[in-house]
C-alpha cells in the first residue's frame, strides 16, 4: 500500500480541483454507527441496545415520521446526541489539512458529506456540502424555522414548534434529506460546480448505494478526473477507481499526509 499512498499524494499535490465524497464510515472511528454492515462490538452498549430495534434504512423517511412522529423523533434526538458527543478522529483532521494545504497553492477543495454529524466542521474543513443536512439542526414542519437544538434530551416526542404556537400540527423534524426527498438545491448547485472542474475525486467510507450521491464519482471520471477509494470494504466502484485503498480512513488518510508532509 505504500506505493498506493505515494501515488495519492502525489495526485493530491498536483491536482487543480479536489472532490471529496464521504460517507458514514469516516465518522466509525469517531464511534458512530454506519447505515450498512459494521459489528455492534464497535459501539457503546447504550447506542447498542436503541440501535438494534430500529432499522435505519426504514426510519429515515417521512412515511416513517408521520406514521410515528414520537419515536422517529426520539431515535433522531438519541442519534443527535451522540453526534454532539462524537469527537471527530484522524480521517476527519487529515482531510482538514488536506483542504488547508490545497488553499494554500489556490487549488480548489470541495467536501461533499452525506454525513449528517458535522465532524468535518468540527475538524476544521472549511468547504463542506451538507449533501443529506445535518441532524444537529431540527426544522418547524410548518413554518420550516431552522432551530439547533441544545445539549440536553428534547424535552418531547415529538416536540412541538414554538414558532407555530396556534397551529396544532407544528412540530420539529430533524433536517436531514429523508429517502423520497430531494437534496437540498445549493447542495447539487455546489456539488455540479465542483465536478464540473474536477480533476481529483476521492470517495472515503460510503457504500456507493445511495444515489444521486453514489453517481457523482462517474461524473467526475467522465470530465477527466482521477479517481481514489479509501475504504476497508469492496463497494461497487471499487473495480472503476485509479486507486482503491483498502483500509480504515482513520489509518490511511493520516498516512497520506504524511507523505504529503514528506
Ligand atoms: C432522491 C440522511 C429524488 C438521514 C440519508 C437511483 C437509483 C437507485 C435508487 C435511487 C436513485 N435515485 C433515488 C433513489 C432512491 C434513494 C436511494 O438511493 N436509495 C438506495 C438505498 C437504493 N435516494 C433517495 O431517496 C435520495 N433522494 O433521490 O430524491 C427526488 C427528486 C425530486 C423530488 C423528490 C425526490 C435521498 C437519499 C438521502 C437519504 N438520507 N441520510 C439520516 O442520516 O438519517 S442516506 C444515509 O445513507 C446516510 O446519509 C448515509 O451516509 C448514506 C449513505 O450510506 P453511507 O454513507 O455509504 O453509509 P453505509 O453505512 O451505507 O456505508 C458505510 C461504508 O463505510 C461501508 O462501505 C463500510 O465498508 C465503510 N467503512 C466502515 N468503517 C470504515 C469505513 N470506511 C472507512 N473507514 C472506516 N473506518
């Protein structure tokens, strides 16, 4: 893999326009659960328990909200929580000073997260695309008032708008991009600027399943770019990539900067 991560460098230390994707598993060193595959070993046994009642894929969506506002609710506002407890690990302070050693030669650096946590913003990336929102963030269902929820459990399930107090109906959702919802339009604005201009793309600890996100990296490999995978599974894109890294975001980007720093 050595030469694997010299080749990346090098491509990082040259390239114009970078494209990071990433998924849930860049934040699984920061201990929080992905969406797919992953042993529950890995987690704290209070996020284990909540965890195995709910299947993700089915909750995320707002048949399952307005079938039961309280216990989406409730699954969202625990999730929230250990977000705001999660501390972001080296993947995420690696692609951090990737993105600082890329301003300072002018050459672009777009970050596009399907991850709703906010650890790349806490890790100091400054150009981050919130493909799928942020659960740190809740919205009015009736007025769509953005309110960030403090560091305690919501008080309720659900809990009702306080900026709609006539309107019986008025309660917070988290603000994130449920299946069957559209992605933010300034998310795909910004995501079609960048791979417009592409010349590096790196996908980090996503599946490649969820769409349009999992489609992005064929773009950018049609207008020319180099592509990088960085994960310790095989995905679907694994066999269409330049540079597929096999291993933990948290190992191998650290790695990567240190050859950049070399
Ligand atoms: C839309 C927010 C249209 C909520 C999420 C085309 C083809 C097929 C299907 C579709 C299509 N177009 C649309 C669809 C339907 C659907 C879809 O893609 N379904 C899939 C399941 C087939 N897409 C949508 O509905 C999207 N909306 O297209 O709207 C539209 C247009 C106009 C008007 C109306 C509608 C919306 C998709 C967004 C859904 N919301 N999250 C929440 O968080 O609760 S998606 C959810 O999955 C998360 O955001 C998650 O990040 C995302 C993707 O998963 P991954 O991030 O990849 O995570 P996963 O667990 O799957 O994988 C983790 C990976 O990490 C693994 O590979 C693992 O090996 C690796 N890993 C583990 N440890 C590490 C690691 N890697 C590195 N280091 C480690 N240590």
């Amino acid at each position: 893999m050595d030469d694997q991560i010299d080749q990346v460098a090098e491509m990082i230390r040259t390239a114009e326009s970078i494209v990071v994707l990433t998924g849930a598993g860049i934040s699984a060193e920061s201990g929080l659960r992905t969406f797919r595959g992953a042993s529950q070993a890995d987690l704290p046994a209070n996020m284990q328990a909540l965890w195995k009642e709910f299947d993700p894929i089915k909750l995320a969506t707002p048949e399952a909200f307005d079938a039961d506002p309280a216990g989406v609710s409730k699954w969202y506002d625990w999730r929230r929580l250990g977000c705001l407890a999660a501390e972001p690990n080296p993947g995420h302070t690696s692609l951090a000073e990737i993105e600082r050693r890329a301003a300072a030669r002018s050459a672009r650096f777009t970050l596009l997260t399907q991850n709703v946590d906010r650890l790349h913003q806490k890790a100091g990336c400054r150009n981050v695309v919130e493909l799928h929102g942020s659960i740190i963030q809740w919205r009015c269902t009736s007025c769509e008032t953005k309110v960030t929820p403090g560091l305690d459990p919501m008080p309720a399930f659900p809990q009702r708008s306080s900026c709609c107090p006539t309107d019986q109906k008025a309660i917070l959702r988290p603000d994130v991009v449920w299946f069957g919802e559209a992605l933010p339009f300034e998310a795909l604005r910004a995501t079609d600027e960048a791979l417009a201009t592409c010349d590096l793309f790196l996908s980090i600890g996503t599946s490649s399943v969820v769409h349009p996100a999992a489609s992005f990296i064929q773009v950018a490999a049609g207008n020319g770019a180099h592509t990088v995978e960085i994960n310790p599974e095989a995905t679907p894109i694994s066999r269409m990539v330049d540079v597929s890294l096999r291993g933990k975001s948290g190992e191998v980007l650290p790695r990567i900067v240190e050859a950049l720093r070399g």
